[in-house]
C-alpha cells in the first residue's frame, strides 16, 4: 500500500506551479488573481493544458470527491466488465457489483450537484491492473477504497458548509464498508478489515491530506489536476 | 489519525511564555517521533502530554464536551458489550481475531474520548453507565451467538449513524471533528464485517451495506436504527431518478445519520 503513495506523475507539474506561487513575493491577494486566471494562461503554464482545476472553498472541495468518485467508477466499470468478475464467486460478484453501483451513483451525484462547477470528465489509466486476475482486482479495490476514506477523514475539517459535511459523512461511511469487505475477501475471518496499518493506537482511521491523496491516485489518472486552491486550513 | 496534525492544529491559548514553549517543544519531540516512522509509538504515547495543552481553539469547549461524552457513553457500551462477550466464551473460536479487534478499537476510543475531555478539554468524562445487554430479559447475547452477532451488528450501525449526526455540531472544531470522523469510519468497519460474518452464517441475508432500511432478521425493536436508510434523495438530487440505479443499490450508497435524542432512545434500551 505505501509504496503506491509515493508516485508522481501529474501532479509533479502542480508541484511546480505551487512552487512558483509559493517563492514569489506575491500577496494572498494576488496568488488568488494569478490563480482565478490559469484557464487563461494555459500558453503561458504548457503543463496545465488538458488538466482540470478543482476550484476552491465548498466546490473545491466537491470537486475533489467527484475527482476519486470519477476514479472508482472507472475502476468498477472496468472489472465488472473483466475476466475475474465474469469468473468470480457469487459472494464476490455481489460484493464488486454493488460497489459498482454506489461508485457510479457517486460520481453522477457530484457531477450534478456541481452542475457547470464540475471538472471534466478524468482521463484513467489501469494499465497497472491485471483485471483477469483475482489478486490484482482486490490488491486495486482495496487501494482505491482505503484511499478513499482517508480522503474524505482529511477532508471534512476544510468544509464549510454543514449540509455538505454530512453528505460526505453519508458516503464516507460506505466507502469504509466497502473497504472492509474487500479487505475480509482478501484475507477472510482475520483483523486485516479494520487493519492496523489504518488504524492507530487510539483507534483513530488514519487520514491523508490533497497532496497524498492526488499523488497516490496520479498513479491511475493521468489527467492533472490542479488542487492548489484547496482550502489549506 | 496523525497526532502530529491534532498537535498542530491546537493552539496553545494562554498567555504564559511558559506553556507555550512547553506546547511547542513537545510538538517538537512529535516531529521527531513522526522521523523516525514510529507511528505506532507515536499514537500510543501522545495523550498524556496533551494535558500540556490548555485549550482547542475557537469552538465552544462546553458544547464539545457534552458531543463527545456522548460519544463515550456510546463507546462505553460497545466496549462492555464485546468485553463481556469475550468473557463470556461465546464467541465461535474461528471469530477471536475480528473481536478481539472490534474490542481493542471500542477501547481506544473510550480511552481517547476520556483523555481530550478531560486533558484537553478540562471537562469531566462520563462515567461508565451500568448496562442491560438482556434488555430487560428479552435477549441472551452472552450465551447465544447468533443473538451476540445480531446486537453487535445493531450497536455498530448505531454508532456510525451517531458519529455522522454529530459531525455538525463539532465541526467549529477540526481537530475534534477530524478525530469523530477517524472514529466514525472505524465504526463503519467493524459494522460492514460484523453484518457479513452474520450472513455468511446463514443468520441473515444483510450485506456489508444497509439496503432500504431493512432490518434483516434482526429483533423488531432495532428499527430504529435502520428507519431513514431507505433515503435516495441527497442535497435535493434523487439518485435514483438521476442515474437509473435501482432504489435498493442507491440507499446502500449513502448512509444516514441520526440525532442524539434517537441513539439515546436506541442505547436506553440497554441500560440499567
């Protein structure tokens, strides 16, 4: 799992662009004009071409869930179409389907809730993932569910507006479902659903700010996204 | 969790030069916890020092301290309960490690809620409530698995409704609403594994996920923990009408909350 955190792809250029704001002398102020113009210097900014700006405040924030929820639905839709799935247990096959189904529900929900303020659609890149094999499918989903929870437990305290924050803590529980079912297929009857490697001593779910969420799921998109304007406290 | 970020984010609100260094050499010596990758360690030391630290900013501490005290009471309960029920032998053997788990977690929260209301929050932890888990005679979770299995399920998915209903009312708060929200995906966790394990067991045909409010083949007084899961509508969009995804798969996509005065009804069921 650790290993997966730790590969840049996309978003080394958002580094650089984060980078440039942060030395230059540039007031609050004007870090934000600059910023409120990137769809405007894309020639001035080549590496932001093709990439999507996530936005700021509430709607940054959305936009950042939709981004993962995008992600998911992707991956879902890939393996019930795959070889394993079509081969998989009955229990399994119920499992993966209804994930299926909640990601995509998910993801339709941000992007109309988000209306015109919702990042385009996310290029995804599986080339990682066997999905005729058992193993790889699992290792993926576990991945990509665990992630999803740190993000969201990351997430919450940048919220503003409470009627978010709940719809959030709606989803964010399910994605902890999720993520113990496929952890119990992957290894059955142990402790790994609710594993130490997530969980400390206080019984607390470990938490992932942007940076570590977008930079472990760069690995998968290939889209980059721009999280620079993400609330930061 | 990461202490370092709940170590940053309060503020040592006072006005002696004193405690301040004290605040920031002892998240100094997090730092260095934090270099060395002990992260473990790390978690299990830090709540003793945390009485270094006088205040949480901004949120108002009393209101804080009686969400959190209720969110003790919950996990009081849910310790005793998997407590005694190890105690008890009743648990099937092949199911020691998720117990024993779920225990050790009901535990450290009731430790860590215990230590920021008191350390940090300077307010008095509740104390452990004497506990039915017969509810008045009506159940035998301690010599009937599949009746442990059942209330288990309903303490779990109470706790992950209760969790979620209080996340407004901390979140002046991000450090306790950071920690309630660590807390709340565990709960979902041990509720997921808890409601499977039962099916798996041909005691129910739940799945890890709420469907349509339904309660299963659970006792018909758990209702209330499940009525209101049925909801598809979110933020004003009805999911259903907006993908085309049957109604049972959308309510299992969300779940819901509830407020303190309908858990409270639900726990009082188990009191003494």
């Amino acid at each position: 799992m650790k290993n997966e955190l730790i590969k840049p792809q996309g978003l080394v250029k958002n580094a650089n662009r984060r980078q440039f704001l942060r030395t230059g002398t540039l007031s609050v102020a004007a870090a934000g004009l600059l910023l409120v113009g990137c769809n405007d210097d894309e020639d001035m900014m080549p590496p932001m071409d093709g990439g999507v700006m996530l936005g700021s405040g509430d709607i940054g924030i959305l936009n950042y869930a939709y981004a993962l929820e995008q992600l998911e639905a992707a991956f879902y839709a890939t393996v019930i179409k795959g070889g394993y799935f079509a081969n998989a247990s009955a229990e399994e096959k119920q499992v993966l389907g209804d994930v299926e189904k909640h990601e995509r529900a998910h993801k339709e929900f941000f992007k109309a809730a988000l209306g015109s303020a919702a990042i385009a659609d996310l290029e995804v890149d599986f080339s990682s993932i066997n999905f005729g094999d058992r193993m790889s499918v699992l290792t993926a989903a576990k991945t990509f569910e665990d992630l999803g929870v740190a993000a969201y437990n990351g997430a919450g305290q940048f919220i503003e507006d409470v009627n978010y924050l709940v719809i959030a803590g709606k989803i964010v529980s399910v994605e902890a479902r999720h993520a113990a079912a496929i952890r119990d297929l992957i290894n059955p009857g142990s402790a790994d659903f609710a594993g130490d490697d997530l969980i400390d001593a206080n019984g607390l779910e470990r938490t992932l700010n942007f940076s570590q969420v977008l930079t472990a799921a760069s690995t998968y998109v290939t889209t980059p996204i721009d999280f620079s304007q993400l609330p930061t406290a | 969790m990461n202490l370092l970020n709940l170590l940053d984010k309060m503020c040592p609100e006072t006005s002696s030069p004193e405690e301040k260094d004290m605040f920031f050499s002892r998240r100094e010596a997090f730092r260095q916890f934090g270099d060395m990758g002990k992260k473990v360690a790390m978690a299990a030391v830090p709540l003793g020092l945390l009485s270094a630290l006088p205040k949480v900013a901004k949120a108002d501490t009393a209101s804080l301290i009686g969400v959190l005290n209720f969110a003790l009471t919950l996990e009081h309960l849910e310790y005793r309960y998997y407590q005694m029920g190890i105690e008890s032998g009743v648990i099937a053997g092949a199911d020691a490690a998720i117990f024993n788990k779920i225990r050790d977690h009901e535990l450290a929260h009731v430790n860590f809620l215990s230590e920021v209301i008191s350390s940090v929050l300077k307010g008095t932890p509740v104390s452990e409530p004497a506990f039915d888990f017969t509810a008045g005679g009506n159940f035998s979770p301690f010599t009937d698995y599949p009746t442990f299995l059942a209330l288990s399920q309903a303490f779990e998915d109470t706790g992950v409704r209760a969790y979620k209903g209080q996340a407004g009312n901390v979140m002046e708060n991000d450090v306790v609403l950071t920690a309630a929200l660590s807390i709340h995906s565990v709960e979902a966790r041990h509720a997921s594994m808890v409601r499977r394990l039962r099916t798996k067991k041909g005691q129910d045909t739940v799945k890890g996920w709420i469907t349509n409010g339904s309660i299963g083949t659970l006792p018909a007084a758990t209702q209330a923990i499940y009525t209101g899961e049925e909801n598809v509508t979110h933020g004003g969009v009805n999911v259903v009408n907006l993908t085309g995804i049957d109604a049972g798969a959308v309510s299992e996509g969300w779940d819901e909350p509830l407020n303190k005065d309908q858990v409270l009804g639900i726990a009082s069921l188990f009191l003494a």
